[in-house]
C-alpha cells in the first residue's frame, strides 16, 4: 500500500499576482475572495485539499507590498511568517519581464527559508494576447515566457518551474502533481471532508468585502472592512438572518459607499447575497448598514476587533 503524503503548501508573491485565484482553483472551490485589486488577501487564509495521494493544507497569504499603515504590517508580517510553516513554498509571479523591489525581497526571505520552492508563472493566457508587437512581430508567447523564466532563474534557484493560467485552469493540475512530489510521508490533518478553516461567519464577511470591491473603486475599497453583528437560522424557515456592518474611514466614503438613493449600497448586497445563499445552500435575509471608524487602520483595538491579530 502505498503511504499517503501530507503538509503545508504556502502560496506567496507580491499583490495581484492571482494567488487566491490559483488557491480557489487547486482546492476546486471558491474559499479566498477574488478581485483585479492589489492587497485583496488579508488575513492568512487556510484550506485543504484531500485525494488518494494524501492531504495538502494551503496557505494563501497577503500580497507583499510596502506597508502605509498598521493594517498594512500586520498584512506583509503574516505573509513572512508563514513561510516558517510550510513544507513546500509556491511563489506566485504574473507572466512579465518586470523584476521589482517586492520580488528582490522575496527571492531573499525564501533563501533563507531555505524550503523547496516552485515558481509559479501565472497569467500565461495573456502572454499570446500581447505577443507580435510592431517592434518584435515574431515574437511568441513561448519565446517571451523562456525570457520571463530566466530572469526569475537569475534571483533564485528553484525544485520546479511551472508556467500556468490559473483563470483558465492550464496546468494547475500539474503543480498538483509537483506539490505532492515535494511533501513528507505523514498523517492527515484534517477530515477528507474539510476545505477550509474559516468559519461560515469569517468567510461571509469576506464575500460581502469582495463586493465592496468589485462594486467600488479607487481608494475607498482599501478602507474598507466587514462586521458581521449577526448571523442567525430561523428555526421556522429555511432562512438565515445576518446583519453586516460595513465600516470606512469618512464620511464621504460612507455616501460612496450607500450611493445615490441606496443604490451601490443595495448593489454590494444583492450580489453578497448570490453568493452567500450558494455557500450555505439556503436563502438569505441580508441587511447591510455602513458605519464610520475614523482611521481604523491604524488601531491597534480595531484591527484587533476584525481578526487581525497585530499582538502576536
């Protein structure tokens, strides 16, 4: 019989580089919020992925970006320490020439973790869109991302190099393969049933911030965070209540926020609300207000209150 392998899988790399987007498609579920905007992971997110080969925990972890406030640090120190938990290390890039300050820093926190680490070159979908341009029109998608990996192969010496598209689904399965190839022999850490250790709570939350995302844009979305008040089964119906605070910084936020009439504010929850009711499989009696916390992301005691552990 064949021993069954297990550990933990974290996924780094600078914002927007599609590292839930990847996580969601490894685990074959949507766990972590997706959006085109940086710095949109922040807390440490943990799920798991069980078959006949054995049991991955991933762990998805905050962009690493140069911090602005105290939600900021706390978002770019989660990301380094957990490093130190894993097995096996993906680094996440996006399929471009462009080497920066963030990913210097990396290369070098993951030389002294001194972990097996797989580059992971995401977003190769796009490489065929921009290939052949006026000056270099034979120029191949292929040839680009041979340039791509070897400037990354100058920063660090990497176990396996797999060039993906985790939007389409290429090649995920075979970083699967390379990530079992990579962990110990062990025992399972958790039910084969399990995809995720965040409560139903924590990850509403997280569906209603991404429409806060994706509905808004610019600077306010970024000063924005989700309190769920209440989340309760009716016992008469197959309903569940759950009142949501969504929190900002101003007060002009809190207009953008309701918009003209309710009519952003209604938009955030009525696709929330989608969301939600597939994820617990029953309908949802959302009710969303908005509050403001004047620098919230700078208080210790509110970034405490959200989950962001900034004592540790």
């Amino acid at each position: 019989m064949e021993e069954k392998k297990s550990g933990f899988a974290v996924l780094i790399g600078r914002p927007n580089t599609g590292k839930s987007t990847l996580m969601n498609r490894l685990i074959g579920q949507k766990i972590a919020i997706m959006s085109d905007k940086p710095q949109t992971t922040r807390k440490r997110i943990r799920t798991v992925y069980t078959d006949e080969r054995g049991q991955v925990v991933f762990l998805d972890t905050p962009g690493i970006h140069k911090p602005k406030n105290k939600l900021g640090t706390y978002m770019v120190e989660s990301a380094l320490r957990t490093v130190n938990d894993a097995d096996i290390i993906i680094w996440i890039v996006e399929a471009s020439e462009y080497i920066g300050e963030r990913d210097i820093q990396i290369s070098q926190l993951l030389k002294a973790a001194k972990k097996p680490v797989i580059l992971a070159v995401n977003k190769i979908d796009l490489l065929n869109k921009n290939s052949g341009n006026k000056n270099n029109s034979a120029e191949t998608a292929g040839e680009k991302l041979i340039r791509i990996i070897d400037k990354y192969n100058g920063l660090f010496e990497f176990a396996e190099i797999v060039p993906l598209s985790a939007l389409k689904s290429d090649n995920v399965e075979k970083l699967m393969e390379l990530i079992f190839k990579y962990l110990p022999v062990g025992p399972m850490y958790y039910d084969e049933d399990t995809v995720t250790d965040q409560s139903v709570r924590q990850i509403a939350a997280e569906i209603i911030r991404e429409k806060v995302l994706k509905v808004l844009s610019d600077e306010v979305p970024h000063g924005t965070a989700v309190d769920i008040i209440l989340m309760k089964d009716r016992k008469s119906k197959d309903l569940i209540d759950i009142d949501a605070e969504i929190v900002c910084e101003k007060e002009s936020h809190k207009l953008i926020i309701i918009g003209k009439g309710g009519r952003i504010i209604k938009k955030i929850g009525m696709l929330a609300r989608a969301d939600i009711e597939d994820m617990c499989e029953k309908q949802v009696n959302l009710k969303l207000r908005v509050k403001v916390r004047k620098n919230w992301r700078d208080s210790d005691i509110q970034l405490k209150s959200f989950g962001y552990d900034v004592f540790e």
